[in-house]
C-alpha cells in the first residue's frame, strides 16, 4: 500500500542508501571470497599503496574511517602479512603502517575481483543510468563530507 508508514520508510533516500550498502557488501564479500579481502581492507590496502606509510589517524582520513575501526581492519591485515606496523619515531604515540609487498600483491591480484563487484551492483541500470547515479553518489558523498562521524580528509 502506497501511503503506509512502512511504504514511506522503505522508499526513504537513507533508507535505500541502506539496503544498497547492504547490497554491495554481499556482492564484495562473495566475488571477494578467493581473496579474503572486506571493502574496508580493499580501501585501506588503496590508500596505503597511494600514499605509503603513513600512520593510522591519516589513514583513517583518507579512508573515512574512525581509529577504532582502522585499528581492527589494520590489525587483520597484519595478522594476514599483508601489512607492517611499528612506531612513529617523529611522533612514539602513533602507529605507522606500511603495505607488504604480499599486501600489494594480493590487492592487484584482487583488483578485476572488485570491479566485478561494481559491475554487479550496477547491472540493474543502462550505462547511461550508471554514470548519473555514480555522479549524483558522488555529489551527495562531497557535498556532505563535512556532516561525516568521519569525513574523507584530503590530502595537502
């Protein structure tokens, strides 16, 4: 029924945004399975390959992702070798991380895996659809990114 409350909910912009990432995480997780790899690790593994070593609190600006998270994900990553932490020595309070060569081979390895995820996710819509959603996805991303729990920092 059009006008019910639950309707209402479940066409709501944030709720969709909701069902969606639910979605992709799904799609990731199983296209990703042969690589053991979350979203999370795939963008830390990212943003670690563009910017080098860098320490956690960076890190998680680049990636939009709280300390407490990054913490856990970058823990995993160095359990599984594909990552190192030690020390900062400009700064003993903070962790510097820093991709193996394994973390950097298996994101390459990784990386057709991922875009068949976002093949996936997009395969309900014309390319023409894709590309307004993913610009729209975009804007709503940027122009928001100041109303963040954990806005995307960028870098200089």
């Amino acid at each position: 029924m059009t006008g019910s409350p639950l309707y209402r909910a479940n066409s709501l912009p944030g709720n969709l945004l909701r069902r969606c990432h639910q979605i992709s995480v799904a799609i990731f997780l199983r296209k990703c399975e042969a690589y053991n790899l979350t979203q999370l690790q795939y963008i830390i593994l990212c943003a670690l390959e563009e910017h080098g070593s860098i320490d956690q609190i960076t890190l998680g600006g680049h990636t939009a992702l709280d300390r407490n998270t990054v913490a856990v994900v970058v823990r995993k990553l160095e359990e599984r070798g594909l990552v190192t932490r030690h020390r900062n020595p400009e700064d003993r309070r903070s962790m510097l991380v820093t991709l193996t060569k394994e973390g950097e081979r298996l994101r390459h390895a990784a990386e057709p895996a991922v875009d068949d995820v976002q093949e996936a996710i997009l395969a309900p819509l014309e390319s023409d659809e894709r590309e307004v959603l993913c610009r729209l996805l975009l804007r709503i991303a940027d122009e928001n990114n100041h109303l963040s729990r954990v806005p995307v920092r960028q870098a200089g």
